[in-house]
C-alpha cells in the first residue's frame, strides 16, 4: 500500500488526517445520456474508473478539467468549471453522487452534438442526484490503485478553528467536529408552501445520503420561471425534472419525496460544490459541523475558498 498523507500540507484552519480506508473508483463504465437543464440540449456522461491519486476530473474534447475549486467560475444557478476556454456547467448533482457514494477517482467524459460550442452541460435528469446513485450502486466499486498496483490511503481534511463565508444575509460556517454534520436552512417567506425550512444531517454515510437525501430534487418558484427564461437559463427546465411552486398555489406537480425535500436539495448541492475541495483522491467534504443559510452555489465554493486559504 503506497501512503500518500505527505502530499498534503496542513494549516491553521485545516488538518489532513487518515482515514484509515484506501481510496476507491469504479468497477467498471457508466455511461448516460439526458436532457440539460439551462440549455435544453442534449449530453452523454461517461464515467470511467481512474488511477488511485488522480482524482476526479472531467473530459470534454480532450480537455482535461479537474473537479477543482481552482477552476469553478460563478454562474447563475449551478456551478461550472471553466479552463483554456471550455466550460461544462451544472456539475453539482454529479459530483455530489461521487462523494457522497466514495467514488475518489474518476474520468468523466462528457459529449455533445455541436462540434463548435465550447460549453457542455451535464444532464438534469429528475432534477435530483438519485439516477447517479443508482448507476454507481450498478456497476460498484473497487479499490484504486496506481501506476505500480498499489493503493493509496484516503485522507480527510479536519476543520481546525471556526470560519464563516456570507454576503448580504445568506452564510456558511464550518466549525470543528470529529465527524460530519450538516445543518442547513432556507428561507422563502413570500412562497407560504416553501415557508422557512431546516434540515440536519447528524450522521451522513452512504446509507444516510442514499435514502434520505440523494432523491431529493432541484425546485424552482413559479413566479420567477418567466424572468429565468428570458436570462437564458432553465431552458430544458419542466415537472420532470424540478418541483415548481406558486406564491399563490402551493405546489403544482406534487406529490413530494419529503415534506422538507428543497432544503434536503440544498444539502445535496452544498455536497456537491464542497468536493471541489477534493484533491489526489482524497474525500472533498470537510469533517466539520457545516451550517448554511439561504446559501447557493458562489457562496459553496466561496467556503472552499476559504478552507484552501484563497480568501
């Protein structure tokens, strides 16, 4: 077994420790073709089993996009990744599958019909992350290994002190904890249905992740469709693949999975957005007790930001 804990350097605010498990990949290829949701087109995702120590990283044309905060640029309503001119957007229900499930290291390529356009966006499907974890529970895992047939020990990054991202009245904070823990809540008071929500994930395991949160779908306002329309996203949007509400109807394409099913959604997007501070196949989502309000995408990746020290 090759130790790779060297590789990774500690700080004030974070501790790289062993987890005592070796870093995993996939037993073999995925591959899934669906709709978007922003640009309404077509894409075909095929996950491959990777080398232990490379990571996660997607391909498209040929160019190789580490699931890295480094390369995450904002974007209205998802998250994207962008290096030398190629983007691939809405990322976060994938990436959110492969970390929750212990998928470390991953080739993900990912195709489109249009040869010219530098932008691909992976497949919306129901709007949650629950047909990835299916398709990984499928075809199952193995230990990875590296170049020489060994394997390589999974490291998990410990919050050392308290830290806090947040802009207007929206945060996250991470404070330390000897294991994970998410707390988050939203808050949409002119939407009585949605109202005020909190949700807590005291022990998140694959279990946990699989039942209580992976089938929890994206949601949207009915009120504010029109206007994101016209911005030019939710092009490919529809009741297959979102739950919708009107401020004055309640929920129009009921029934849901959960009573509190879009805070769960928001759970499943901050796990997706924190494994963009996976790296060398190590586990992305920190060891904290993470609490988040009214919080999205930017401000996800802002906390990793943070945790790598950039901000």
């Amino acid at each position: 077994m090759t130790l790779v804990f060297n590789a990774f350097k500690s700080s004030n605010l974070i501790s790289w420790k062993r987890t005592g498990r070796l870093q995993q990949t996939l037993a073999g290829c995925i591959e899934r073709t669906g709709k978007t949701l922003h640009s309404g087109e077509v894409s075909t995702v095929k996950l491959w089993p990777e080398l232990a120590g490379k990571g996660r990283y997607f391909d498209f044309r040929s160019n190789l996009i580490p699931a890295s905060v480094n390369f995450a640029e904002e974007s209205p309503l998802c998250t994207t990744l962008c290096k030398n001119g190629f983007r691939v957007r809405t990322i976060e229900h994938l990436l959110s599958a492969l970390e929750a499930i212990g998928v470390d290291n991953c080739r993900i390529e990912i195709q489109k019909s249009d040869p010219e356009d530098h932008a691909v966006e992976v497949p919306i499907f129901d709007g949650s992350a629950k047909e990835w974890v299916k398709a990984i529970e499928l075809v199952g895992l193995k230990v990875a290994t590296d170049q020489f047939g060994n394997g390589c020990e999974k490291m998990a990054p410990y919050v050392n002190e308290p830290m806090h991202v947040w802009r207007s009245d929206s945060f996250v904070a991470a404070f330390p904890s000897q294991k994970i823990h998410i707390t988050y809540g939203i808050d949409f008071p002119q939407v009585h249905a949605i109202g005020c929500q909190w949700f807590s994930a005291v022990s998140l395991d694959n279990y946990f992740y699989s039942e209580q949160i992976a089938s929890s779908r994206t949601f949207c306002v009915h009120e504010e469709v029109e206007k994101m329309r016209n911005a030019g996203l939710i092009k490919g949007g529809s009741p297959e693949n979102a739950i919708i509400c009107s401020a004055s109807k309640g929920w129009l394409n009921p029934p849901l999975r959960f009573p509190d099913e879009p805070c769960r959604h928001k759970v499943l997007d901050l796990i997706g957005d924190l494994s963009l501070f996976a790296q060398f196949g190590s586990q992305g989502l920190p060891v904290a007790h993470i609490v988040a309000y009214k919080a999205g995408h930017a401000l996800h990746a802002d906390l990793v930001r943070r945790l790598s020290g950039k901000i």
